[in-house]
C-alpha cells in the first residue's frame, strides 16, 4: 500500500512533485528519471538463461539482433523455443524489441538459436 505525500510548498509551486511512500516509509518506485542507463549483450544459447542480474528502475529493453538466424523466446526459467502453439515464451524475431517492467534484469530469461544475440538496455 501507497500513499501520497506532496513535498513542502516550495517545490510543488515549481512543477507538482510528489513522493510516494510505502506503508513502511521507504520511497516508492515512481519512474522517475535515474542517473544511469544499464547496457549488455548476451549470447542465446539453446538451454534458457537468465540474463544477467541488474537492479531497474523503469524496466528492461531487449532487442534481437538484426541478423539472428532466428526469433529468441524471452519468458521465466521454464521459457522454450517452442513455436507450434505450445511453447511458453514470447517470440522476438530478428531485429524486434521487447519492452517488459521488471525491477531485475535475470527475471528475463531468453532462449533460441545458439550464437545470437541480444541487446539489453534498462535503468
């Protein structure tokens, strides 16, 4: 549970900022702008593979190079290349991006032909 709290007048006059707060006074997550920007590529590999861990803020892109043989599945650990209807993961084909709001990077795991690539960029 949240709860607004406006700052003191001073601030809000100049552009209506407010602080979020959990029920246990820690600052919530709003989106707001961050002071740096997390890039990588990982390898695909037949097996699923988390990519690597990264603590976000406004979530996780990934892009599937343009010259990938073929499409990288992005789901859980369980995620499959499986693309007949039965598989369990979301299929990025070559040169498509995926955006997902996850607060970790290695929530992501990603699978497909083995030697392509994926660009990953979040903050």
């Amino acid at each position: 549970m949240s709860r607004v709290v406006p700052l003191p007048a001073v601030n809000t006059a100049v552009d209506n900022t407010v602080i979020v707060l959990n029920a246990d006074g820690t600052v919530a997550n709003t989106g707001g702008v961050v002071s740096s920007i997390y890039a990588d590529q990982q390898v695909v590999t037949a097996s699923a593979a988390a990519l690597s861990a990264q603590a976000l803020i406004n979530g996780l892109v990934i892009r599937a190079k343009s010259t990938n043989v073929g499409s990288v599945f992005v789901g859980g650990s369980t995620v499959t290349a499986t693309d007949d209807g039965s598989g369990n993961g979301f299929a990025v084909p070559p040169g498509a991006t995926l955006s997902l709001p996850v607060s970790n990077a290695s929530a992501a795991y990603i699978i497909g032909t083995a030697g392509d690539i994926v660009y990953v960029t979040g903050n």
